[in-house]
C-alpha cells in the first residue's frame, strides 16, 4: 500500500484534526474557481481529515441541495484534475452545507454558531474552525469581530481550536493595514491569522527553499562576490478582463509587487533559516524586507517605471487598451506596469541591484526569478568570435516550473568560438505530475496548523513601508504619457532606459 502523502513527507497523519471550514462568501468567484476545487481534490487525494465539514456562508437564499449543485458544477469546470469522480464527489457531498446570512447580522452568527454544533455532533469535528474570508477586504474587521462577539472564535486551547484565514488584499497602504492589523488583534491572536499570499502555496515557490538549501553548491556563490544582478519578472499576458472595479481600486503595485513579488524577493535573499518552523522562516524573511534601502526621490525619478497598456496584439487577436476594458475610467492613471530596482543593504547582498517588473499584457505570462552572475575574469575567448555570456540561472515559477542554467560552452569543431547553451530543468516532465494548485497547499497547511506558507503581521507591515511612499509620489505626481506601451510588447520605454543606464537588459523570459 502506498504512504500517505503527508507521511512522504515525513508528516504524521495524526496531525489532521476534524474540523469544519466555513467559507465565507461562498458564491463568490474566489469560491467557485479555486477554495472549492482545492477542497475537493484534498478530499480526492485523501488529505482532509476523516471528519471533516465545509459550510459555505453568503447573502442569497438557497438550500444546501442547491448550494452542492451549483459546487458540483464549479468544481467540474475549475478543478485541476477533470473529470469530476462521482464516488469521491458523492462522499464530499455529504459534507457541505450552505448557510444563509448578511454579514452585518448578529442572528446570522447566532444560528451559523448552533447549526456547527449540530455538525460537532453528527460529523465528529470536536470544535475545530477555520473561517476562510472570502470576502471584500471591507468585512474583514466586522466579520471577525462578528465570529468573536458569538464565541465563534476562541483562543486555542486542550480541546479545539479556530483559525482564520484572510484573503488578500491586507490594506490599501501601510496606514490601512496597521488599522485592519490593530482591530483584527483584538479579538484573534497572531498564531490563529493566516494571511494568503497565494504565491507561497505554489509548488515552485517551496521549491525555491530546497533548491537553495538543500544544494550545498549555491550557498558560497549566493552573494555579492558572484552575482551581477537579480531580476524578478511576474508578466501576464491577459488584461484585467472583468475585475476592472477591482483594478482600479488596486493597480499593479498593490497587487502584485507589494505581496508576491516580495514574497519572492524575500525567500531569494534570505539567509538560511536556522530550522524549518514558521517563525524560523519568517523571521528570515521579514529580515530581507528590513534591509530593502528605502527609495529617494531620485530613485522615484530614475529607478522606478510605471505604465499602462494601450490597445495592442496578443498571439495575433487585437485587444483593447486599459482604458476602453469595462468598469475603468476612460483617463484612469491606474499602473498596469511596473519596473524597480531595490537595493538591500546588507553584508550578502550590499551593491547587487534587484531589478523588479510586474505588468498586465506583456507578450506572455510567465513568473521567473532570474540570477545573472558576474562574467568570468579576463575573457580569454573574446577574440574568437564569441558570444561569451554571463551565466544565469533562470527559475521558472509558473508556468513550466522548472530551472535552468545558462553556461558557456565550445562549438564543437576545430576554431574554438564560445557560444551560451541552457540546461533546462523542468518538473513537469520530471516527476510526471502536475504541482497541487496553491490553495490546496494553503488550506491544507492551515488544517494542520502550520502557518509558515502564511504573509506573518510584520512581513506585511514592512512591505507596506517600502511601496507607501511610492503610492503617494504617485498620487501627487500624476503620469503624463499614459497609456505608454502597446499591449503584447514588454512594457514602456523608460524601463528599458532604466536598465540602459547600468549597461544591462530585461531578460526575455
Ligand atoms: N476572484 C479572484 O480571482 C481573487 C483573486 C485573489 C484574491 N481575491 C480576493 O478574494 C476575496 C473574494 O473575492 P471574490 O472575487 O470571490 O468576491 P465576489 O465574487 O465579489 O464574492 C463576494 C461574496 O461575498 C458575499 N457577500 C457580499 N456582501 C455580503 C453581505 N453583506 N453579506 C453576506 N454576504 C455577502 C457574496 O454573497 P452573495 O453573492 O450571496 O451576495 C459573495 O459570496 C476578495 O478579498 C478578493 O480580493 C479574489
């Protein structure tokens, strides 16, 4: 009989307690695309813990029976592994509930707080929570002041625990996250937060530690001694398609530079943690964050880029510019486009710069953390009609995870030009399988009580206190060009100026 997967890791099983996660916003988009699609295919890889139940909360009436149907249909059409097994989803059925309530509404948490007793009882989940919001970042606070006022949440203690697990985005800016940090506080300890940076779930992200310090060959050239630069490089390819409210509210640096590039940024430079525990992890991480150089005003002029894209080509389909997609100001200066350069002043990495660039409708998607290393000493192949490069080792986060080292080699043949070639990794093709979606892993990790996947309270406060003052040049110093790159290109001029002034190149990933 094969281990069980946890056991393959060299995690008990007994680990799992029973428990019951209450989705709140249940029919929302979140919902229906990636919690419920994760949740059942933990249940088909035989990860939830035998007693288990899922209750979906949100504002429409329906029935349970209408709630599992409209599930069913989501999880057939989103899960990663299709089609839908009918034993399994039979089994899952059983245990999914729906419960109807606004989220303003004491009785609502009154009745959700019985009706889960009832399930203690009849599905034998002893108590334990986790209440995943699922929600606008609005109700945060009012939900989980709502869950302790009725004793939803409680610290925890011998007999049960509750967690909560909050979406992103946690705050608009670092006052508005200290605010929600300081209500939230209140009532849930720090230990019962799971912040979701849903990069951290990803598969490649971990992989990124074992790479790193699992391999002793790294570590001694992992400096400023061998590395030239690093360029971190999280491009999509699509628009903002129907979350234009969303985006407008938000713009790129918030949404994806701030957590999960960071995130990235953070796990690259660290230093090894002295053990693999969450606070071991994190307090590692939260260093990096600590040691970015805050930016100058001549950095927001000259090391710092932001676009937005006009119409353009993608695979040959004309696509509109931001300007003209739904739900978006026809002169909106919102950034679909941002290049930087950070420095972190520390000994590891004094004088390497981090060049950054996150984008909508660049010519595809792909997330790669690029080292490119410092070129080798004297070049005694230059006279030879050479194309002599600097090795990089590229990793490739999403998609075709995988890493790849660029070295010199010679061409076979009697003149001896040198000429890059790549050695590719790739797990797909590797192990066979494809990774876990990201919030598998997280829900998964929450379950189990281990919070290392997780953006910890600090983190997040040091992130915002890098990008704040970033936002607020901007709002006082609106762009003038915009829109400033057809989409389908690789973003406006003045990134590639930014690099041209430190005689490097965007890499083309
Ligand atoms: N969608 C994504 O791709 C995505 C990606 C990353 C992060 N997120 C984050 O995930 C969260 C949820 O996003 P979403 O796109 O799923 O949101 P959504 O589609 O707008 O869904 C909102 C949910 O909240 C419920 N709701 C709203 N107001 C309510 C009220 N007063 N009382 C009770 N229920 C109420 C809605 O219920 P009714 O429909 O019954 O009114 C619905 O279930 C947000 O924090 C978002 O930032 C989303």
């Amino acid at each position: 009989m094969n281990a069980h997967p946890l056991e393959e890791e060299g995690r008990s099983t007994r680990s799992i307690d029973p428990c019951i996660v209450v989705i709140f916003g249940a029919t929302g988009d979140l919902t229906a695309r990636k919690l419920m699609p994760a949740i059942y295919n933990l249940a088909r890889e035989s990860l939830l813990p035998a007693n288990f139940g899922c209750v979906g909360f949100a504002r429409r009436p329906k029935s349970h029976d209408e709630f599992r149907e409209e599930m069913k249909k989501q999880v057939s059409d989103h899960s990663r592994v299709k089609p839908i097994e009918e034993n399994i989803w039979s089994n899952f059925h059983e245990k999914l509930f729906y419960h109807q309530s606004e989220f303003d509404k004491d009785e609502g948490y009154e009745k959700l707080k019985g009706f889960l007793g009832e399930l203690d009882a009849k599905l034998g989940t002893k108590g334990n929570r986790i209440f995943y919001l699922s929600v606008q970042p609005k109700f945060f606070p009012l939900i989980i002041e709502m869950l302790s006022k009725h004793g939803l949440i409680y610290k925890e203690n011998e007999n049960n625990w509750s967690r909560v697990i909050i979406e992103k985005p946690f705050g608009k800016d670092w006052k508005s996250s200290m605010d929600l940090q300081n209500h939230i506080q209140k009532f849930i300890t720090e230990e019962q937060t799971y912040r979701i940076d849903h990069y951290l779930g990803k598969e490649t992200v971990q992989n990124l530690l074992v790479f790193r310090f699992a391999n002793s060959i790294f570590e001694s050239i992992w400096n400023y001694k061998h590395i030239d630069h690093v360029q971190i490089t999280v491009a999509e390819d699509l628009g903002i398609g129907n979350r234009g409210e969303f985006f407008e509210e938000e713009g790129l640096l918030r949404d994806i530079v701030q957590n999960h590039m960071m995130q990235l940024l953070s796990i690259v430079a660290m230093e090894p943690p002295i053990d693999l525990s969450a606070k071991g992890i994190r307090d590692e991480k939260v260093k990096v964050l600590q040691s970015i150089r805050p930016l100058s005003k001549n950095d927001f002029q000259n090391n710092l880029v932001r676009g937005q894209y006009g119409k353009g080509f993608i695979e040959g389909e004309q696509v509109k510019a931001y300007r003209q997609e739904e739900e978006v100001d026809k002169s909106s200066n919102i950034e679909t486009f941002v290049a930087l350069k950070l420095y972190l002043d520390n000994w590891r990495w004094t004088g390497v710069p981090f060049y950054l660039r996150g984008a909508k409708r660049l010519p595809k998607k792909v997330t790669e953390i690029a080292i490119i290393f410092k070129d080798a000493p004297g070049l005694l192949f230059k006279h030879h009609n050479s194309k002599n490069d600097p090795n990089v080792l590229a990793i490739r986060i999403q998609p075709d995870e995988g890493i790849s080292m660029k070295m010199n080699c010679k061409v076979p043949g009697p003149s001896s030009p040198v000429q890059p070639v790549k050695m590719d990794f790739r797990y797909g093709a590797y192990f066979g399988k494809t990774p876990p979606e990201a919030y598998e892993r997280l829900i998964l990790e929450c379950i189990l009580g281990d919070s290392t996947l997780f953006a910890r309270a600090d983190e997040v406060e040091q992130s915002w206190k890098i990008f704040t003052p970033i936002l607020e040049y901007w709002s006082k110093n609106p762009p003038k060009n915009f829109p400033n790159y057809p989409s389908g290109s690789w973003g406006p001029k003045e990134a590639d100026d930014l690099m041209a002034r430190d005689n490097r190149n965007w890499r083309i990933p």
